[in-house]
C-alpha cells in the first residue's frame, strides 16, 4: 500500500521497502537501486530501456528473477498481455514511474456502467452539441488519393439493415484523422505511401491477442471492491463487478470479469472451452466455490466470452523507433491511436492521449499555416499518378474493409 501521508516517489519507496511478503531486504536494496535512474531521469530513462525486456533488466540490475514470479508476471499480463520475458521494460519502468512520481499514480477505477453508455455516449453528445455528426455502421473501405499523395477522400460504406445492399459513398473533409487499429491501418494503407520510412515501419507493430470472460455466479465468491491480479499461467487480472461497478451492484450474487492471457493458443477455441479453462483457474483462488473440493459451490448462471485477436499492438523491446507521431508526411492526414508515439504505450490511457495529440498536431498546423494548412504533396511519395491527358486525377487505393475511422 502507498501511504496517502507521503508525498512522491517517498510514498513509493516505502511501499516497496514494507513489501515482506513478496521481496526478501536484499531484493528490496537491489530494485530500490535500480529504479533511482527513473526517479532522476524520468522518462528519458524509461525509453531508453526499450533496447531490452523486463527479465533483461531485472539481471541487468542483479536482481532475481524469482521476483517475476512473485510481482511481474501479473504486471507485465495486466499490461500488454505477454509474459516479462518478452515485454520491454519501458513498459513496466512507465508504470512504476507514474506511481513514483505522482502521489495518487497506483489508484484504479472503473466506469459505474457499461462503456458504451458511460464512455462513448458522452463523447457523441459532445461532438453533436457542437454541430458535429458521429455515423455507425459507416465502415472504412478504402482511401483514395489524389495525384500528389494526398488524401482526395474517405470512401466508406453505409451499411443497412440485413438482408439489404450497402452503399459505398465518398468523405471529403480539410483534414483527415484514422484513429483505428494499427493492424487495420496497415492494411488500408494506399500502396503509395510504403515508401516512406514513417508508414514502413509500422509493419512491425502488430496487436496482441486477448479474451475477456464475464461469468455471472449464483452466489458471492469475494467481497474485494478492487482490480485484482494474477499470478496464474492464464489469467491476467480480474475483478468482481458486483462489488467495483455501480451496474452491477449485487450483495448476494458475484459478476467476474477475467482478461485470458496470453490468450494465443485460445483464439478462435469454442467459448465453452474457454469457460471451462477459466473455471479451472477459478478453483485455485476460490477453492471453497469452485471445483470439485468446494464446500459452498456456486453454478455459473451465465457466460460471455469476449475474443479479440488483434488489441494494442504488442510491446516488444526495440519498438519505440517503429511508433509514428501524430503528423503524418501526409499533410492532410493523421493518426491517433495506442500504437502512436505517447508515453502511456499501449493502453486507454494511451489511445487518450493520442487523440489529444493528434488535435494538437491539427491545431498547430492551422496556427502556423493558415489557409494552406492542410496543402500539399506527400513529402515521401516516389511519383505521381498522372491521367492520360496529362491532368492529374485521384488515384483509389485498393484494401480490405476494416472498422470506421474518423474524418474530420
């Protein structure tokens, strides 16, 4: 626990230091030691840290890799869903470096309800209380250019209901902003812009899999209002819902959520399969419900299984060179997203901050450019697409379909 009666990082460094449980004095000394470079440097630091992975560093530093198994396997799966052995450090040094600089950096929180209503209903009503318009059911399908590399339109789909023809239809706008995976953005990538280094490099981010399991029990398993953490080989963190969210409040019966992961080897399973994985899990932290030994069993009255095989994209070491910035060489077209450069990595958090970002990055260009902001040739484009009477026409892209992003 970090003392509320300390300022930071001194809250931080006791917290570690009256750690009896899970760290021995001499593993205490040596991580305490270890971390002071974070607490002088910052961030600075903490990317330079990418060039290895968290066990690297532990052995780096001296420090036992017992102490993975004790702390960091559970951090390192709440945070990117792989194991220490393959996240890089940054990861791990960003978090502990919110918690050691600012006081109240290690509390958590959950939405009182379900997103869709909680988070992403507010932000449309926002965005239509300003004149602005959100469209469901419009997905990206391609992106067309024009001669010079730039962006002439977004060209997305109006699905209807089932059963019926969607329409295909062009966006036009000043400036454009894709905000949606970086797997989806590599494959509606035009071909044009391969070219550059700037959107090359994204082929080597790639998104970690991962399943969320929701699991409605017909009795109370715990009585913890926290996001709790694992140490076990599947699960990552879980929390009981009916004791940390508003919605589904209930003082007789428990709503598990659970995050799989690694989730690799059970993308694509059955979802009963899964279920079934997880309750064998279950039986080791609530043996008294759950399993055959149980002497107050409680039944599972209903299961969902959430599978995404491709979520923030996977923090490897030596990844950060591979991040865009928000501005694109594009000069009407901008990315947003966990995956682009930010220092909360991957995560909500991150994704956040990245939108801020990108605003920032279309504000400024206004500021500075005016009228002619969002003018001009793709900085990187090898050639230009010329029409066979030497005017110059937009030039469609071919991809695949993918999720809708934003125009702007």
């Amino acid at each position: 626990d970090f003392p509320e009666w300390l300022p930071a990082p001194l809250n931080g460094i006791l917290a570690i230091l009256r750690n009896n449980d899970m760290l021995t004095w001499p593993e205490k000394i040596k991580f305490a030691i270890g971390l002071l470079p974070v607490i002088v440097r910052g961030q600075e630091y903490v990317e330079e840290c990418d060039r290895v992975t968290w066990t690297e560093w532990l052995r780096e530093h001296g420090i036992p890799e017992r102490v993975n198994d004790e702390v960091f396997i559970a951090m390192s799966k709440a945070l990117n869903f792989i194991d220490p052995d393959d996240i890089s450090a940054s990861v791990i040094l960003v978090a502990l470096n919110r918690f050691l600089q600012e006081k109240d950096g290690s509390k958590m929180a959950f939405l009182d309800g379900n997103p869709p209503e909680r988070l992403c209903q507010p932000i449309v009503d926002y965005i239509e209380a300003r004149g602005g318009q959100v469209l469901l059911k419009h997905p990206l399908r391609s992106i067309e250019l024009n001669a010079d590399g730039s962006v002439a339109s977004f060209v997305v789909s109006n699905l209807k209901a089932a059963g019926t023809e969607s329409v295909e239809k062009r966006m036009t706008a000043d400036a454009y902003v894709s905000a949606i995976p970086v797997d989806l953005v590599k494959k509606l990538m035009p071909s044009e812009w391969r070219v550059s280094p700037y959107f090359s490099r994204l082929d080597s981010l790639v998104g970690v899999p991962v399943i969320n399991v929701h699991l409605w029990f017909d009795r109370k398993l715990t009585d913890v209002d926290h996001l709790l953490f694992s140490r076990s080989p599947l699960l990552s963190v879980y929390a009981d819902m009916s004791n940390a969210c508003r919605e589904y409040a209930d003082d007789e019966r428990s709503m598990l959520e659970l995050v799989l992961a690694p989730a690799k080897d059970y993308i694509g399973r059955p979802d009963s399969e899964i279920v079934d994985a997880t309750l064998k899990e279950l039986e080791k932290l609530f043996p008294q419900h759950v399993g055959p030994r149980a002497t107050e069993p409680a039944t599972v009255r209903k299961a969902i299984v959430v599978q995404t095989p491709r979520s923030v994209y996977t923090t490897t070491k030596q990844l950060q060179p591979c991040r865009p910035t928000q501005k694109s060489p594009v000069p009407n077209f901008f990315l947003a997203g966990d995956y682009t450069m930010q220092m909360y990595l991957a995560s909500m958090e991150g994704a956040t901050l990245s939108g801020k970002l990108a605003a920032k990055a279309i504000a400024n260009e206004l500021s500075a450019r005016g009228a002619d902001a969002f003018s001009g040739a793709f900085e990187a484009a090898a050639s230009v697409a010329v029409s066979g009477n030497g005017a110059t026409s937009p030039k469609k892209s071919t991809s695949t379909p993918a999720p809708t992003a934003a125009a702007r």
